[in-house]
C-alpha cells in the first residue's frame, strides 16, 4: 500500500517508470523520423530532375503505384538529404517518400531488384551513393543486401512508366547514368 500511496504522492515517478521500461531502440527509432521537407532544399543536392542518358526519360515516381519509373517529361524532382550516419537519403521533392532499393523484388522479367518510393524508414535499402562525373551520376546502393548495384534502365525503354532496376555497376553504360539538371 505504501508505494502506491508513493506513486500517488510523485506523479512524476511513473513516468520515469515507463520511459525506462520503454526499450531505447524504439525511442530511437522514433527519434530519428523527420518530418516529411515541405521545401525543395535538400543538404546534399535540391530539386533536382534525374534524367537517363541512354533514353532521355526522367526518374520519377509512378502515377499509379510506388514504382520509380521513366517518364519523357516530369515535373517531379528530388533532394538528396544526410542522415545522422551521414548516409545520402533522396526524397522526392516536397514529399516524405524516398528512393528505396526492392532487393528481391522481381518487378521485371529477368531482373531481381527493382526501384521503388516508398516512406522514409532509415533503413539499409533507403541509403545511397553518388558516383558523380560532373553532371552524370550514376546512383549506388549502400544496402549490404543490393550488393552495391546501381540504378538501371537495362533496356534504354523510351516508353513512359518503365520500371528501373539494379544492376552491378559498369561505368561504361550509359543506361545507368543519369544527367543532373534542374
């Protein structure tokens, strides 16, 4: 009866109470969700439009699902941002939704990772690289699942909404390049 006469007497306690009890990976994790940016100012790179060198198209988020696909014209465009480990994270500008590699995914014949947009989770398969040549960038997985593979337009496809996917890097495609504009 005394330590809920206690508790009663320092309603502060059992707060303290919970929070220990809570486990810190899920703090955390909470943590460390940002809200979705309502501006086009990313920290690494901002609104910028990704367009595919071998077919002209733009990387964009599909119309109809949570597939990145091309497009031959977008208004969509993106913002590379860094999370506390310093991964690259790119949304689509103004959204919460980010690029995400789809290990396993099979989205196209023949081919056994594709791209996605889904919400910002931190995880793996949402961290990326830049290997940049000037405006060309060719843009690397840091998923230890993705085997470091790139985003690829394995066909040089100039038709609307085709699906990208990963693939191993080989700096001499040009479908796996994209040109940077804004």
């Amino acid at each position: 009866m005394r330590r809920i006469c206690n508790l009663i007497l320092y309603p502060g306690l059992a707060s303290v109470l919970l929070a220990v009890g809570t486990p810190a990976a899920a703090m955390a994790q909470s943590a460390a969700m940002p809200t979705a940016p309502d501006t086009c100012s990313g920290s690494v790179f901002s609104n910028t439009k990704l367009q595919n060198v071998a077919s002209d198209n733009y990387l964009a988020e599909s119309t109809s699902d949570n597939s990145a696909v091309l497009y031959t014209h977008s208004n969509q465009a993106w913002d590379g941002y860094r999370d506390s480990a310093g991964h690259v994270i790119i949304y689509r500008c103004g959204t919460n939704d980010v690029l995400t590699d789809g290990v396993n995914s099979h989205c196209r014949k023949g081919y056994g990772d594709c791209v996605y947009v889904e919400a910002y989770n931190d995880s793996q398969d949402q961290w990326w690289s830049r290997i940049a040549k000037g405006n060309i960038w060719d843009l690397q997985t840091l998923d230890t699942k993705g085997k470091s593979h790139v985003i690829d337009d394995p066909l040089s496809s100039r038709s609307e909404g085709t699906h990208v996917v990963m693939e191993p890097y080989n700096s001499a495609r040009t479908n796996e390049q994209f040109r940077v504009t804004s």
